[in-house]
C-alpha cells in the first residue's frame, strides 16, 4: 500500500466527488502535487474501454466475465500509464474508484467467484493498492440523491442496474471492509459531508 495512494470507494451518490474535492485541496495546502483519476478511464486506453462498458446499448449483451476482464485491462494501463510514475515522482493519486470496485460490482454484485477476482487484481496491481475509504449509504438514498443531481446525464449500463444488484454490491463493500480493517476504513456517508471528511482526514493523519 502506497501512503500517498488515496481512493474513494462507494455506490453511486455516496459523496466520493465532494470527498475527493477535499481531500485534494487539503493535500495541496501541505505542499503536495495531487493527481486525481476515475476508474474505468484516465488513459486514452483506458477511456475507450470505458465507453464499452457502460454503453447502455451493450446492456444484456455483455457477459459477466467480459466485463470483469475489460475493468482489469483498464485498470492495468492506467497504472502503467498514469498511477506508477506519478508515485514514483512523490505525486498524491487520489481514486474515484479502484481495484474494490471489481470485488464488489463482478465480485458480490455479478456473483463471480470472489478466489478468482482477488487472483485477477494482484495480476493486475501487484503491490499498488490505495489506501481505501469506502462511502456507505443505503440504496435507496443512493436513488434519491441521483434523481436530484441535475448534472448527471442517461444512467449507463451498470447505473440501469436495478435495487437487488446494489444492495449485493452496498453488502460486499461492507465485506470487503471487514476484511481488510488496515488498508479499508467504511464510513457513514449519511452523515453531513463535513463531518465525512474530518474522519477521514483522522484516518490518515492516525
């Protein structure tokens, strides 16, 4: 794990934007260059493979294993393109998304083997895992804030998902926390923003 390798995990309307926001500019005002990126995408790669993956017009299409393996490309070439340099040079990387995003969408979400999954990401990552903050919101909530975000276009292919699949991935998230205390800290995203980012911001100076 990588001290200045920061991702926001979380369902959709969880706050992961507002909290990158914050934590970017937090970083800046102590001296650091900060990159942020978003998963699928950062890579002109990796934002062609994104566009396969949430094509609305793929939906009912795609099989569970293509997608698991498309996430798992994009994500290799955003490390070799973008994520290792920057580390390397002492740059902060802050994640809209990671590798926990794959265990909990194609892992608990899709129902593909969990065994599997893990196996795929340390062939795709190795060493380079975020330390982890992962926004936790009942899905109905995640519902409500995306009818009222007036900036969000058509839903995508995983976005037109329906109520059972995110309540599998909300569950896998809480999962994936459990297991891993160290690197995963789950946060109430219920509460008011502010108080969001002090805990997490005494996570990372703990």
């Amino acid at each position: 794990m990588f001290k200045n390798f920061i991702c926001l995990e979380g369902i959709d309307g969880s706050g992961k934007s507002t909290q990158i926001a914050s934590l970017e500019s937090l970083l800046k005002s102590r001296g650091l260059e900060v990159l942020k990126i978003r998963e699928p995408g950062g890579t002109e790669i990796s934002e062609a493979v994104r566009q396969i993956l949430l094509n609305p017009a793929h939906k009912g299409k795609m099989s569970d294993i293509t997608e698991l393996l498309l996430y798992n490309a994009a994500r290799a070439q955003l490390l070799h393109e973008v994520i290792k340099p920057a580390l390397e040079k002492g740059i902060a990387v802050l994640a809209d998304r990671f590798a926990h995003s794959t265990l909990a969408y194609q892992g608990y979400g899709r129902g593909l083997n969990i065994d599997i999954i893990k196996n795929l990401l340390h062939v795709t990552c190795a060493d380079f895992f975020p330390k982890t903050f992962i926004l936790d919101i009942p899905v109905s909530l995640s519902r409500e804030r995306q009818q009222k975000d007036k900036s969000r276009g058509k839903a995508d292919r995983i976005e037109q998902e329906d109520n059972i699949f995110f309540e599998r991935v909300r569950k896998g998230y809480q999962e994936i926390a459990k297991e891993n205390p160290e690197t995963c800290i789950l946060l109430d995203a219920t509460r008011p923003p502010e108080d969001i980012f002090k805990l997490l911001v005494s996570h990372l100076d703990g």
